[in-house]
C-alpha cells in the first residue's frame, strides 16, 4: 500500500461513527464465564441482583447457602445471582479477492469500516476483541490477543488498511485460529464477508462449503455468533447496461475469465444466487445465529443496528445456540 495511512475517522464512515460513540453492544442473554464488565452474568454467591436458587452441589462454597430458603424446602440450596461481565469480541474479516469488487467503495471497504466500528463499540463498553483475517488462503492476526481502548481500535484499523484483499479465504482455519481466543464462558464472535463460494479451490467446493457452515454452527453452540453479509448491487441485480457480452474475472483467481451474454444468464444467475442465499439463511436460523446484511454502495448503518438488535435479542430470537 503506498500514501499517507488513513486515520481511524476516514476508514469509519461519519453515519458509523457517531452512533459507535454514543452505543454499546448488549446482550439478551447472560453470559458465563469473563471478567467484569458490563454484560449480564449469571453464578453463584455474590453479585449485583438475586436470580434464583440451585441445589447445593459438593465443592460449592457454604458460605452461599440461603438457610431461609433451605428452612422452606427442605433441602440445601445455593443462591445465583446476576453480575456484570466483560466478553471478548472475535472479529473474522474476509480480504479474500472478491472482497475487492466495487469501484469507489468496495466490499472490503464495507467489512473494514464494520470491523472498526464493532471495536469501537466493545471498547466503549469495557470489553476486549481480538481481530484476524483470511487472505490468500492465509491467516493474518491483526490483533491477536484480547485488548481495549482505542489504541488497539488504531492499531486495528491500521492493520486493516495495510491488507490488500487476494486469493481466498481459508475459513475452516479462521474459524480454528480464533477459537483459542475464546476462552472460558460464552463471548461474541462476528464474522464480515460476501460468503459467496466459500468453497473457491477447495477439492470439493460444494463439501467444504457445508463443512464452513457446520463449523459456524458448532460455534454458535457456546458463544454469540453473527454473520455479516456484504454484497454489492451488482452481484444481488445483475444488472448491467444494455444486453452486451461482459467478460467476468475470478478476483481470487481461482475460476477462468468468461465471457457472458448478461441478458441471457441473468435469470439463471439470480436463480443460482436466491439458492446460495437461502442455504446461508437456513444455516443462520437452524443454527442460532445472528444475520445482518449489508449492501455496497450504501449506507452501512441499517446493517449495524440490525446486528446489534439480533445481539440484543430485540428482532428474530434464535431457537438455538447460546439463545436456549
């Protein structure tokens, strides 16, 4: 990359921007496990409000049994409380090649502001994030330890601008690589792509794109999982001028350059794409996970206070995952 880096405030988008600073990422559910912080936990013992009672179990703490309870059932029992917990905020950014499409801005343009300003809004709520990316089938930590302040929201961004998308993105590895970071107790993993052909170059693409979804899912089983999906109008309409031949290029450069008669394939396109969107869709709702699209070009702020609702639980409750 050459010229002067941007700062943070160029790369977010004023809209983006000023909602981060007076918004913060809550949580429906209550979290187990972190430090503390702001987000709803549930344990035993001491904590800001009751919730309700278990049965005492050996090794917990006697100094929590509830006696007066205990003189009403007739039965040793431990009183829970709700606390306040910090969680640890997984970013995983595609910068794969077809993340590069769109003249002005792009689709990575898109997912790097959206990664930002989700730091931005873990910071200001006290919690950590750590940050990879998947580029030419490689994986770059961006800011791979948990940390806070927007120091590390700097350094993210610049980490971000310095990455030129390319090749394709090896997700069952991003999905590997960032849940060691995890840690104990539920935390928030949000991944930023088109999740089109995430199977480009693999032996069986359409196999490894189901094993991309199953491993969403199992993630989705002890932490909040959101999909960001980014796609250009060009790719949702196909829509081009008049009814020319368009010779169409593989940015990950994986698949041959063809030459298309637009006219004449749309249909069958957006057949193809409906499919391939509905597939992610039933992924998301069978597997409790949180979806958000966004579109390029656009405003990114409709997408961001749809994730943010999802993560709230205001709008579409999972059935399953963290959300049971």
């Amino acid at each position: 990359m050459t010229g002067t880096p941007r700062s943070l405030a160029e790369i977010v988008p004023a809209d983006l921007y000023a909602f981060a600073r007076r918004s913060a990422i809550t949580l429906r559910t209550a979290v187990t496990g972190g430090t503390l912080g702001r987000h709803r936990s549930r344990q035993t013992g001491h904590g800001v409000d009751f919730f309700d009672h278990r049965a005492y179990a050996p090794g917990d703490d006697p100094r929590f049994l509830d006696w007066r309870a205990i003189g009403r059932r007739d039965r040793l029992v431990v009183r829970r409380t709700e606390a306040e917990r910090s969680v640890t905020l997984v970013l995983l950014v595609d910068a794969s090649g077809g993340m590069a499409y769109g003249e002005g801005v792009t689709k990575f343009d898109a997912v790097r502001a959206l990664a930002c300003t989700l730091a931005i809004l873990a910071v200001r709520g006290g919690d950590r994030f750590v940050a990879f990316a998947g580029r030419d089938d490689a994986i770059h930590p961006l800011i791979p330890r948990p940390r806070g302040g927007m120091a590390a929201v700097a350094d993210l961004a610049a980490a971000l601008e310095a990455l030129v998308p390319a090749g394709t993105c090896p997700w069952l590895d991003l999905l590997d690589r960032g849940a060691p970071t995890l840690g104990r107790g539920e935390q928030i993993v949000v991944a930023l792509s088109d999740f089109l052909d995430p199977g480009a170059g693999a032996d069986d693409p359409e196999e490894h794109e189901r094993a991309v979804h199953r491993g969403f899912s199992r993630l989705a089983r002890r932490h909040h999982v959101a999909i960001v999906r980014c796609l250009h109008d060009d790719e949702t309409r196909f829509d081009f001028p008049g009814d020319e031949r368009i010779r169409f290029v593989d940015l990950r450069g994986v698949r041959p350059e063809r030459e298309l008669d637009v006219a004449r394939v749309r249909r069958t396109y957006l057949e193809a794409l409906s499919a391939h969107l509905e597939r992610v869709d039933a992924t998301c709702r069978d597997g409790g996970i949180h979806l958000a699209d966004a579109r390029v070009p656009g405003s990114l702020l409709p997408c961001l206070r749809t994730l943010l609702a999802r993560l709230a639980g205001l709008v579409d409750r999972p059935a399953t995952g963290v959300d049971r």
